[in-house]
C-alpha cells in the first residue's frame, strides 16, 4: 500500500516554523548518547538486530550552497565504542544520492536487504581502529544538492548515509552533523534529518530520559511500535499533545517485543514524543536498543531529528470544583 504522504503546506510550514535548527544526529531534543552499529560477528544479544542502520538527510529545496556530511569518531576503538574482546571491527559508511536513494522501497526498510543500496555512490569509506579518528569528525562532501533525490513530498533533496558492520563483533558509537563547512559544525536552516529505525546506546544515568520523535498525517489511525533488546531497562512512554499513556511492558534480553498503541483523532497532524525511562532500582549499563514504528496497514513511520511543529508537549487540564461551605 503506498506510503503515508503528509500536505505539502504542513510540511513547509512547519519547518519554517521551527526554532529548533541543529542537525545533530542524535538531537540535543532526544538526548541519546550515540548511535550504534556492531560488526557481523556480534550476537544479536548485544543490542543491534542487523548490523546496519540508514539515515536519510534532507535539504530545503531552496539551498543551493555546498553541503557536508560529518561523522563524529567513525573508527571502531578508543573511549566510546564498545569492545567486545579485542578491537577487530570495521564499520562502512556510504553517502548515496540520486534517484531512487530514498524513493526505492527497500531503502526505506528497517533490514539490509533487496536494494537498499540503491541511487548513486557519492562517497564511501570504510574505519577500523584509526586513532587519529577517535573522538574526532570525519568529512564526507561537498556535495552539490542537486546530487541528492529530490522529493516532492519533502519539498526538498535527500541523501542516504548507511553505516554497517562489515566485519568484526564490537560496536561502533558515533554521531552524524549536516553542515555547511567541512570543519565545524554549522546547520542549515530548514534541513531535517529523519530515520525509519533507530539503533542507539541509552545513557547509563537512571535520571536520564532519551526521546524519539515521529509524525503522525491524518490517516493514522493505530500504532505498532517495535523495541528490540531493552533487558527490561524501565518503561516506554507514549506522549501526544492530547494524551499521556501510561507505562508500557518493554522487551527482554534478546527478543522484541511489540506494543499496540490506538489514537485519538485528536492526535492525528502532530509528532508525538517515545519516551525512555531507565529503570531506578536495576543497573543495566551500556545498553543498546533497536526501535521501529509502523502505521496500522504496516508501513514504517519516519522518526524527525527535529520533531515537526516542535517537541510535543501535553496540554494538562486541571480540574476545578466548587467550594462547598
């Protein structure tokens, strides 16, 4: 069934309208550490189902100038990343434009299979344990927007970015920026930077919650949301603008578990907030966890960098009786 289309007006509004302009992946607003990839190599256990996530750059249609796309600490050793023995891994990323980068059906799935590496190589390298990467950024770019696939549903150019285990069992932590320099970090007003599934390390401070951001169109009715490897790590919760759920049952040690989620036509045109609470009376350190979200006919929804329309907040009502004498 053909993917969920959202207006084209409330697209573009709703970026112009934004205050939120980092291209941070993840975003200071959903306050993950890192993303994660293992080598091939690596039980499932450990918190990656497959070994390779893609992430989908978008550029405002109206941007003609250079861009850049960085990748923070994309060696597989040093302080962050997490070693399973003895280094051995090395990790791919690959920029890919063109047509059928995004378009093609299986680039938008949560699995490496079919043609998910489909439109144009525009660049690829591939890291081990490289010191002089460590904690550091490495630049792919520049690329010209026009490389990019343009999409009328976004109003705008996107380029893939996949990273994958090409060998190996330790996991690589790292981060991306969309730029305008090839050496700091400067954003591009208006871009986004969105996701069908995110594998990422939770923050081992219990007080912590990390975030994720999807929109929901007018023709969502119900949700399925996918958790992979939580090791029962605390509680997910559903936050809406007209609703608050209530604490969900998460998955265990190597399993998925999936959670059903009905909505209110109140909650349709709007981004929710997932929300991931660590558990306060267990200690799971360096945790990671794989997440996906599809609509009721099936189709995956895209998690935002920025949330569209801003982070969703819910609207308490308080309650207010009559005083009796």
């Amino acid at each position: 069934m053909e993917r969920n289309k959202f207006s084209l007006f409330i697209i573009i509004f709703l970026f112009i309208g934004s205050e939120l302009f980092s291209q941070l992946v993840p975003s200071e607003v959903e306050n993950i550490p890192f993303l994660v990839t293992f080598g091939p190599e690596c039980p499932t256990s450990w918190g990656d189902d497959d070994f390779s996530q893609t992430f989908f750059f978008l550029i405002p249609k109206d941007f003609n100038g250079l861009v850049y796309l960085r990748v923070f600490d994309p060696d597989v050793g040093g302080e962050i990343d997490e070693i399973n023995g003895f280094w051995n891994t090395t990790t791919n990323f690959s920029v890919y434009g063109g047509k059928g980068a995004w378009s093609d059906p299986d680039a938008q799935e949560v699995n490496p299979r079919g043609n998910y590496r489909s439109g144009n190589l525009l660049s690829s390298r591939t890291f081990g344990a490289e010191s002089q990467f460590d904690q550091n950024w490495f630049t792919f770019g520049p690329f010209n927007p026009a490389e990019g696939e343009f999409s009328e549903q976004f109003n705008g150019r996107i380029f893939k970015v996949i990273a994958e285990g090409m060998t190996g069992d330790d996991g690589n932590l790292f981060r991306y920026f969309l730029s305008t320099n090839p050496t700091h970090n400067i954003p591009i007003e208006g871009s986004n930077i969105f996701s069908y599934e995110y594998t990422f390390r939770m923050h081992d401070d219990p007080l912590q919650v990390s975030h994720i951001y999807p929109y929901l169109d007018d023709k969502v009715i119900s949700l399925q949301l996918s958790l992979f490897e939580w090791d029962n790590d605390g509680i997910v919760r559903i936050i809406s603008p007209e609703k608050l759920r209530s604490p969900e049952a998460v998955s265990g040690d190597d399993e998925w578990k999936i959670i059903e989620i009905p909505l209110d036509s109140s909650e349709r045109n709007t981004s929710i907030d997932i929300q991931f609470h660590k558990s306060r009376t267990t200690t799971v350190r360096n945790n990671n966890v794989v997440v996906n979200l599809r609509n009721q006919y099936g189709e995956l929804l895209p998690f935002f960098v920025i949330p569209i329309g801003g982070v969703p907040r819910y609207k308490y009502s308080i309650g207010v009786r009559p005083r009796r004498n």
